[in-house]
C-alpha cells in the first residue's frame, strides 16, 4: 500500500518536489522549464533529472496564464490536393513541426473557411482568441495581404519568403538566383558550353529568380547566351513543351545540358530527349530543382537542387521566438544557400 502510494505521488509530483530533489530553488526549476538559458549547465541537468524522475508534468494552462504564451505556432496551410500533393510543401510542414517541437512549441494548422478565400477572417479568429503566439506565413508573395494585415496587427510572424520593403524584414527565403547560378557552374565544370534553360509559365517571384540565376551563371562562365535556348514551359500543355524542347534539340549546335525550374519540368526534357533518340546524362545533361523523391526513382536518376528545409524552417521559428519574447531580431531577411545533389543525369 505504501509502495503504491508512493507511485502515485511521483506521477503527480509537485515544482516542490522537484526543487528539494535537486537541492534548488522553486524559481530555479522554473526557471529550467522556461528560460534554461539562465540556468547553470550542470544546475539545468541536475534539476531535468529530478524532473524525469519523478516524473513532474508542468502546468501548461497555468503556465500560459502566467505568462501569456501560448507555446503554440499558426500555420496558414497552403491549399493542395490530397491525391496530387506538392512534396515541397509537405516537406517543409514536417521540418515546420520539428523545428518548433524543439523549441518547445506546438503547430496549429489553420486555413479560411470552407469556400472562403481571404485568409484575414481566419487569422483575426486566432489573433482574437489568443490562441497563438505568432504565425508562419509560406508562399509568400511581394503585395501579400496576408503580411501585411499581420503586420499591422502588430502581431509577432515570420514569412518562407521575401517581404515588401515597406513591412517588417522578417523572412528567409531560398537563394534561388545563387543556386541556378550554381547549377550553370557545375555543368560548365562538366565541359557544357552551350546550356539551355526550361523554366515554369508561372508568374512567381522565385521562379524569375531562377532564370535570373540562369542567365548570371552563363555570362559568368562565358557560355552561349543566345535568347533561343531559354524556354519556357506552355502552362498545362506538356505536349506543346515536348515539342518546343524537341525542336531546340534538332540540329549539330544542340544543347548539351538543360537547367530546368522544377523536378516536373525536367521529366518533360527526359522525354523530349528521349524523342529525339538521344541519351539522358550521355548526350544531353539535365538538371532540375527541389529535390522530390522522384529524382531518384528516375532512369538516369536526376540530379537536382535540395532545398534545405530543415534549416529554413530552424531559422523562421528562431527568428519568431525572438520577436515572441521581445529579443533583438535581425533587421533583414536571410537568404539560404543550396546546393544540387549530383546524379547520373549530368553525366
């Protein structure tokens, strides 16, 4: 009897507790469980491990009472479809969440409301009930009504993308100039003189970014920079795409390397080359862009730019944070560097 009310007790242990367990204050447990940057290191172990071991469970209502944090992230979710999902974006919620669990914090996914459109609605919900202590916007946009009502709000966010110079600087976004630019340099390294490029019809920054990046690396490496070898793909027309790659391939003064925008759009240059009856990676290189998990399913495997999601998504939650507990934030965004992941499809 006295054994099992012993177990129960530990399960239900008090601050107290723990504090006397570890020969500490009640502030100085606190303190580990809220702000273990104040701790001494050995102190901060000593104190988790009275913790674990009498198995102490903070809280978490209390705690945000107390201090106002909710230790929760908003995530405005990207519309996709759930039988063609976009593997970029379901990559970065899963970095998203992991970043954030390591800081403690948890994610809400929220989107507007069944038919609705504007996501203001949706994000005055959440500003009004307190339920979250800041927001993570993605796809970001230059003009986003989304960063801007945020803004305004005076509410604390962090933006997969660059803002407007008129909002607050907090993003990170993708060097995509400086990896197309990359790309242009490994194939050049590779002996490609005369490079093409297949870019998307999409009116998005980044994509221009990418056929920015493009055009630097061939004026940087002296390469052809004939007008004729930028492409861009026929939107929802992958036949019409085929036959614009197919004839840029006719002919002794070919391409013999394409850089693409995307992972899809590099699949249409297997077929065109394929077409045309010449050799991915021997006759013709290709490279594409995002690193989906189809690049290394594919005959030659692609190579292809990663995008280090892990690290974009670290960086928006650090950043967040900051502005949640008022520490100094950078006043400028960050620009993350990648690099492309070498397959046979160059050779």
């Amino acid at each position: 009897m006295t054994q099992g009310k012993r177990r129960r007790r530990r399960a239900g242990a008090t601050i107290e507790e723990v504090a006397r367990a570890a020969g500490v204050s009640r502030q100085t447990v606190s303190n580990a469980l809220n702000a273990p940057q104040r701790v001494r290191r050995d102190t901060l172990a000593r104190v988790m491990e009275a913790i674990e071991r009498l198995g102490y469970q903070p809280d978490q209502s209390a705690r945000s009472l107390r201090t106002g944090s909710r230790r929760t992230i908003g995530y405005l979710a990207p519309v996709d479809d759930p039988f063609d999902p976009n593997p970029l974006m379901g990559g970065f919620l899963e970095a998203l969440v992991d970043a954030a669990g390591a800081e403690g914090q948890r994610v809400l996914l929220f989107r507007p409301a069944h038919g609705a459109t504007d996501p203001r609605p949706a994000i005055d919900e959440l500003i009004a009930g307190r339920q979250v202590d800041g927001f993570v916007l993605s796809d970001v946009l230059s003009g986003d009504v989304r960063v801007e009502h945020v803004a305004r709000a005076g509410v604390p966010f962090v933006a997969f993308g660059r803002t407007a110079p008129d909002t607050p600087q907090h993003w990170v976004d993708l060097d995509n100039t400086g990896a197309l630019a990359d790309v242009v340099a490994l194939l050049a390294a590779r002996g490609h003189r005369r490079v093409a490029f297949l870019g998307s019809p999409a009116d998005l920054p980044w994509m221009a970014d990418r056929r920015e990046g493009f055009r630097l690396g061939v004026e940087r490496h002296g390469l052809d920079t004939s007008e004729a070898l930028e492409l861009t793909a026929v939107r929802d027309d992958a036949a019409e795409t085929v036959a614009a790659v197919r004839a840029l391939l006719h002919g002794a003064d070919r391409p013999t390397a394409i850089a693409t925008a995307g992972d899809m759009l590099a699949l249409t240059a297997y077929e065109a080359i394929r077409a045309e009856q010449l050799s991915v990676g021997r006759d013709v290189a290709v490279v594409g862009f995002h690193d989906s998990p189809i690049c290394r399913l594919l005959h030659p495997p692609l190579t292809s730019v990663r995008l280090p999601l892990r690290r974009i998504a670290a960086e928006l939650v650090r950043r967040l944070l900051a502005q949640v507990r008022g520490e100094p934030v950078a006043g400028r965004g960050l620009l993350v560097s990648a690099e492309p992941v070498v397959r046979a499809s160059t050779g």
